[in-house]
C-alpha cells in the first residue's frame, strides 16, 4: 500500500554537451533549446532550457532529474519521458521544416546508458541530413530499441542508421 505513494527518481534528461559547426566551422552565439516533457511532473507540461553556443560552438546542459510518484502507479509504469534538442531554423523551408533536431525522442523514466553516452557526443553539422537511428538498449531495463532523430552523425555496434526509411551502412549515401 505505501509503495504507491513513493517518489522514484526519474531522468528527465542526462548530462548533454554537443558541438553545432556549419560545413565545419563552428557556430557561435546560436540557441540550443532542451525540451522535456513527463507526465508525472508539472502535469506533462512542456519543460524547456535554453544555452548559447561559445565560439567553438559547444553548449552543455546539466543532469535534469525530478521525484515523481507515476513510476510507482500500474497505470504509469512506462509513461515515457518526451526529449528534443533542437536549433530553430533562421528559414524553415515548410512549417515541418522549422527545427534542426540534435535530438528527439521517448525514453523510459529510467537512465539508458547508450543513450546517455549519444547525449555527450551531440555534435552536428547544420549541413548533415536529418537520419534516423535506432539504438539497440535490449541489455538495459526499459524499451529494447529507440528511435532517436538527429542530424548528428554516430557510427556504432549498438546503432543502425535509416534516411527516408531505408538503412544506411555509411553516411556517404545521403550527402
């Protein structure tokens, strides 16, 4: 009966550093935007977070982790935690095209560690193609694969790469 009423811990978002540049060249002074939505905190509204890049075009944002009784609840168990990292657009080509996303997706309350990982390598290029990655998490609790859209561009064992819903083996086949 009392475990319904206990506050878990719930990672809205791990330590994030990244890296914006624009055909190589880094990107000073631009806003990065963190977005963190979960249900079981503020009623699901939007949390949002803003940094500036420095003149080697770095930006950081700190852990963001929050008590919350839903992961407790039968109902909530697998409420996801909703993140973006995002760059507006100065001139979005259509109303979809408005955001560079470093990073979007759905992630369980719990702490993913190949997701974490990906979170302190944000580095893109504004020129790089938005792709698909799914991450292979089956080894650690939670949801077995994650979708994660992003113009940063990882290789690894843990990752496979689609752009317009086809795989990729090299990131040459889209530039």
């Amino acid at each position: 009966m009392f475990g319904l009423f206990k506050r878990h811990e719930v990672e809205m978002s791990p330590e994030v550093r990244g890296r914006i540049t624009n055909g190589d060249k880094p990107v000073a002074g631009i806003e990065v935007v963190r977005s963190l939505m979960y249900e079981g905190y503020e009623k699901g509204k939007e949390q949002k977070e803003y940094a500036l890049t420095d003149t080697k075009g770095r930006f950081s944002f700190e852990k963001r982790i929050i008590k919350s009784q839903l992961p407790g609840d039968m109902f909530g168990a697998n409420m996801p935690v909703m993140q973006s990292i995002y760059i507006e657009k100065d001139d979005p080509k259509d109303q979809d095209d408005h955001y560079y996303f470093l990073w979007s997706t759905s992630k369980s309350w719990r702490s993913i560690p190949p997701l974490s990982e990906l979170m302190l390598q944000l580095n893109a290029d504004l020129q790089n193609k938005e792709v698909k990655h799914l991450i292979d998490a089956s080894a650690f609790k939670g949801q077995q694969q994650h979708v994660v859209s992003s113009i940063c561009h990882w290789q690894g064992e843990l990752i496979s790469t689609y752009y317009k819903n086809e795989p990729i083996t090299s990131y040459d086949e889209i530039t």
